[in-house]
C-alpha cells in the first residue's frame, strides 16, 4: 500500500504532531510527514519534528502584509511536495478561501469539541458553563467556514464534577491524541474518500461522523 504523504501545520508544543510521529514509528500508520511548517519560531513542535529527523520551515505570518499573501508563501513551502494531507495540528491561523480552495478534500483538522457545538477558542471553559454533561474532540476537513467542514470521527469524554477548563483540556487531549492518527490511516487505506463534495466511509455517504468509543472504532453499521 502506498505510503501517505503528509505536510502538518503547528503553531504551539505539537502535541498531536508528535502522536503522529508515534503512530508512524510504531508501524500504526504507514505515513511519511515530508515537512512541518510553523508560523512561530519558538513552536516547541519544531523540536518534536526535528528530533524525528523530519524537515522543518518557519513561515512567520508577522512577515506578511495579509493573511492571503502569507497563505501563498505557505503553498509555494508545500505545492512541491504534492502532499496527500495537509494536517492542521494546533495551528492558530485562520486560513484564507484561497488556501481550503487549493487543498480542497486534503485538508484535515481536529478540533476541542464535538462539533458543530463550540467552533473557535475556549472550547472547554464553554462545555463547563453550560454544565455539559459530555465533552470531546472531532477530526473534520476544513471548508471556508470556521470549524466546519465534513467530520471524520468523534471522541467524547464526560465532564466531571470539579472539573476546570485545565483538567477537562487534558482528558480531551489524550482522545485527540488517539484520533487524529486513526483518521488519518483510514485516509491513507483508501476508507474515507470525496464523491464530489460528500465524504464516504467505504461505499456508504458519512451523515454522521466514527466514533471512538472505548478503544473501539464505531463505524455507520454501528451506530
């Protein structure tokens, strides 16, 4: 099976960039991360990528006059590659249309909610104020619109009593950590694919996103 080619995009500590470097050295997903761009310098996801001996670039966005003209300086980085994905893991830039346009069904989010409930920031201060009873994470492609796009696979976590915004943000992470590889693989195994614009889970249209369910993937027939 041909090995998945992919370009990931940090801002921060990359600490879903390194859940796939683990996945990939573990035999789990049979992927090859060509490149990882930061828009900061002192991105300590640098460091994972480096001591992975995977090629790093820093595109700071300070440099640029706009949002477009930094997203081309970012396709100019990533277009010779010809990437399968792109992955967004912890990047903290709002892309402009041009940019989803030109990776139209190859670009890849996860997200600290289960959305559609809570798109932008302070996802987990949000589910404590309405006193949620459930939280989690979702992988989805991006489209234009903020934190939407196609869902690929959720993960919830219960939202307990004493729970703060901290404490809640690291149980979501450790299910983050577990799905975004797992999507990606399904990616790279030919099970998630773009008829037009509708994602399909093998031969069946994703109406409603996998599960990841006690160490289990819930499919459609499942559900």
């Amino acid at each position: 099976m041909k090995k998945l080619s992919l370009v990931v995009l940090i801002s921060g500590s990359g600490s879903n960039l390194q859940a796939i470097i683990d996945a990939i050295q573990s035999g789990e997903l049979n992927a090859e991360i060509r490149l990882v761009i930061s828009n900061r310098a002192d991105a300590g996801g640098l460091q994972r990528a480096e001591k992975a001996g995977i090629e790093t670039r820093v595109i700071d966005h300070k440099h640029y006059p706009d949002r477009e003209s930094f997203d081309r300086a970012m396709i100019a980085e990533i277009d010779p590659l010809q990437p399968d994905l792109v992955i967004l893991a912890g990047f903290m830039r709002i892309l402009s249309p041009a940019f989803i346009e030109h990776f139209e069904h190859r670009l890849l989010n996860i997200h600290p909610s289960l959305l559609p409930r809570y798109k932008g920031l302070n996802t987990h201060q949000q589910a404590i104020d309405n006193s949620d009873a459930i939280h989690g994470a979702s992988v989805h492609f991006v489209n234009v619109e903020l934190d939407s796009g196609p869902l690929v696979i959720q993960a919830e976590v219960p939202v307990l009593p004493g729970d703060d915004a901290k404490t809640l943000a690291a149980r979501v992470l450790e299910q983050e950590h577990r799905i975004y590889p797992l999507a990606i693989k399904l990616y790279g195994e030919g099970k998630l694919h773009f008829d037009n614009n509708t994602l399909f889970y093998e031969d069946q249209p994703l109406v409603r996103p996998l599960r990841w369910k006690d160490g289990q993937l819930i499919t459609p027939e499942h559900v």
